[in-house]
C-alpha cells in the first residue's frame, strides 16, 4: 500500500504558501468603520453600509461603546495592522465623515450633503443583482475629474487610493474583480459624488434569445412550436430584458472570466448595477495629524502668510514652555530622591549612636531582667497594692490578702477629716463603689474588685479589738 496522507515535501511547500499569504494579507490596507457621539439611526445605518463597501479588508464586527474614546480605538488599531478610519459624526446641522490615516495622519473631514442608503437604492431598482460573493474581494477604484486643481484635491486622490490594495494589470484575475467603487470630483461645486456598483459581463453578438439560453433561468418556450422561434426572433421576451450595449461598455476579454458565454478573446460587455450607498461630499478641512495637528488647507477660512506664521511661533513657544516645564519636573523628582537618601542615611546613623549609647555594645544581646530585680518589683507592686487597699477601705488588709507585703502601722495621732470620710463611706450602703485612682493600672481595679467582694462578705462579723501599743 502506498503512504497515506501528504510528504514532508508537500507539507513544507502549503506551509510556506500559508506563510506569504499571511504576509501579504498583512501588507493590504485595512479599515476601521464606526460612528461617534449620538449619530442617529440613519447615520448608524450608513456606517454599516460604508463596512460593506470596504469589506473584506473591514472589521465587519466592530463595536464602539460611548466610553471608547479616539486614543483607545488608535491603541487597538496597531497590533492588528489598521491603517485607517472612517468615522461618521452628526451635529444639530450637519453630518461630518472624517478619513484617518494611521499611525501619523492626515485626517481629511468631509460634510455629507446627501446620502442614501442601500435599502433605498435597491427599492428604486427593478431588478438587482446583489450576493455574498461579491464581498469576498476588495472593490475596484475609479477616480475621475482629479486634475491638478490644487494640492489639497491631490492629497484627497492619494487617500482614497490607499484605502484599496494596488492591482497589477499584468497579473490581477478578473474572476476577483466583481465590484466598483467610483469617486467623481465636480471642480465647479467642489463635491465629491460617492457610488458603488456591482459588475457583470455577457457576451455580445448573441440574440436575445441565445442570451436567455445563457442564462441560468430557462425562458417559457410554452407558446413556441420550435426552439428556432426563440433563437431567431427571440419571441415571448419583453424590451426591459436587453439592455443597450455599445462602445462604451464593450471590450475583448484577455482571459476567461466567470459566466456563461465569456471566453477568452471574445467580445463582452461590462455592465454595472449600483448597488449603493449613495453619498455626496464636500471637503472642509485638512489636518496634519490624527483627529488634531495644524490645519494644512480649509474651505471657509483662508490665513495669510503673516497670520500663519503667528500660529506656527505661538505653537512653538507651547512646547518650548511644555518642555521647560517637565525639565523642571524631572529635576524637582531627582532633588526630592535625593533629600530622601540623605534623610535615610542620617536616621540609621543616629539610630546606631543611640544603640551604642546605651548599651556599650550596638551587637551585644541583651541580658533581660536580673531575678533580684524582678522579685523587688513584685515586692513593690504588693506594697502598693495593699497601700491602695486602706486608702479605699480605710482598714488594714487581712494577712492571708497580701503575704509578701510587709505591714505597715498608721500612725498614732489625730484622725483627719479625710480619713474620717473614708471610714464614713463604707457603711452608706450597698451599692457604694470606691472611685478610680488616677494613673492605676486596669489589672489593679480588678484585683480591687475581687478583694472588695471578699470584704463584704467579712462586714457581717464582729471587728477584733485593736490591740494597744
């Protein structure tokens, strides 16, 4: 059995042609077709119209949300190779179509005077010929009336140009040609006449009723005794069927193209069916860059020499004045930087004579607490827990209360009024609380509270006698 599936060989060569392919799809021009701002229905509907124009080099799926502003429309547009826009806009008077040129501009802002839409167009029609296969190629470009009548309608001719890939006559596949787009410039009215058409070639020298032979729907031979009838007089055809062909629109054909009849060297003719949309421009302006940039030419407002330079100085001295500005900036940061490092360093330094300072040693370990040292201090926080104890109760503590505090003897002599208010106060009654010793500790009003409770339960029994001294 022989090997099944493709050779390396035939492998290697598809993947290469897949590869110059891609290189050349990537080479096309391509476009991005949106409205901006509140446009309206019939504005919306023209933008999709212009897309089918445009297609298949268009994003036919775009989507535009009201918060996308221009700057994130151009960052999306260079990763997938975008090289220019067309954005329709609509004013309380006007209608505005802009023509960008990406990355670096010019832009060219046109108003719409009319258009019409391809529902519209096609409802005018009597007959229509309109399919899928159309749109799979590019259109082809006709610019007529674009003389020299200035600079400004070369660099419109230019633009338009560069909207569609170049077509090498020598080798371009007339099968791929099946639409056109035609751009006429009035020099009089200074407008723009924007239509597209759908193309079709029959052969010519042929009867009517050959070319309905021709054709994919079979004519009704019902009312004929023979087929001669409908070849020779071409009976039961209606004038509408045969359109006028003459020297205009017939030609002889360098190779083979798609259709019944049309062969090589034979005479055809090239019929066109508008297939809108229709539009009628009119140039305003033209920008230096994207969407902004000095205004190279303008309809409506005419500068002079002198009035143009002004622009161009004041313009200058912005960016100069911009320039300066973030100068200054950046030296403001490197100073700041700067102070913040000198800062740092002077913290640490001080940090380390102070450690030494006290300690001797900066890396010493510190040894903690002495054990004599920690049982004075126990000592002397039951010292002044029981001392706490008889200014609030007014008697001396019990010895199983405190047992390493040493006892202390008040003091014989006369009782201050003070004193006497505290022996007072315990016996006022049962809900009395002793008040809070400024700068106590919250752990000894705790300890106070269980002691206190305990104390209560002692006021029922008799006090022992004091014994004298």
């Amino acid at each position: 059995m022989g090997q099944s599936g493709r050779s390396r060989h035939q492998k290697r060569a598809r993947a290469q042609a897949q590869l110059r392919n891609l290189e050349a799809y990537a080479a096309q021009p391509h476009s991005f077709v949106f409205a901006r701002g509140r446009a309206g229905r019939g504005v919306r509907q023209l933008s999709l119209d212009l897309r089918r124009v445009m297609e298949p080099l268009t994003a036919t799926r775009l989507q535009i949300r009201k918060k996308n502003t221009l700057k994130d429309c151009v960052a999306v547009a260079g990763p997938l190779g975008v090289t220019h826009f067309l954005i329709l806009s609509k004013t309380e008077t006007n209608i505005y179509f802009k023509l960008m040129r990406l990355p670096g501009g010019p832009t060219l802002t046109f108003r719409i005077d009319k258009y019409t839409l391809v529902r519209d167009v096609i409802s005018s029609l009597r007959r229509h010929r309109m399919h899928e296969q159309q749109f799979a190629h590019p259109p082809l470009l006709v610019l007529n009336s674009f003389g020299p009548h200035g600079m400004h309608v070369k660099l419109m001719a230019t633009m338009f140009q560069n909207l569609f890939p170049s077509i090498n006559v020598h080798k371009v596949n007339l099968n791929t040609i099946k639409r056109c787009l035609l751009i006429n410039y009035n020099p009089d009215s200074q407008e723009l006449d924007f239509r597209h058409y759908s193309i079709k070639v029959v052969p010519v020298g042929a009867s009517r009723g050959m070319k309905k032979l021709l054709q994919e729907k079979f004519p009704n031979m019902s009312r004929l005794q023979d087929i001669s009838e409908l070849l020779a007089t071409g009976a039961g055809l209606s004038e509408s069927e045969a359109e006028p062909d003459g020297e205009h629109n017939i030609t002889e054909l360098p190779q083979a193209v798609a259709g019944r009849g049309n062969m090589r060297a034979q005479q055809s003719a090239v019929r066109l069916t508008e297939i809108g949309p229709r539009l009628t421009l009119q140039l305003i302006k033209i920008q230096e860059g994207v969407g902004e940039g000095n205004v190279l030419f303008h309809s409506f407002v005419h500068k002079t020499e002198e009035e143009l330079q002004a622009i161009l100085a004041a313009k200058e001295e912005k960016l100069r004045l911009k320039a300066q500005r973030q100068a200054r900036q950046a030296q403001d940061v490197q100073r700041k930087r700067e102070q913040r490092e000198v800062h740092k360093k002077k913290s640490l330094a001080g940090m380390k004579r102070a450690r030494a300072g006290a300690d001797g040693d900066s890396d010493a370990e510190d040894p903690g607490v002495p054990p004599e040292t920690e049982g004075a201090g126990q000592r002397e926080d039951d010292d002044d827990e029981a001392e706490y104890f008889r200014q609030a109760v007014g008697e001396e503590p019990d010895e199983d209360m405190f047992p390493k505090a040493a006892k202390r003897r008040r003091p014989a002599g006369p009782v201050s009024k003070k004193q006497q208010g505290r022996e007072q106060r315990p016996g006022q009654g049962t809900d009395y609380r002793p008040s809070k010793a400024k700068g106590r500790p919250q752990q000894g009003q705790a300890k106070l509270g269980r002691r206190g409770a305990a104390w209560d339960r002692r006021r029922g029994q008799a006090r022992p006698p004091r014994k004298a001294v």
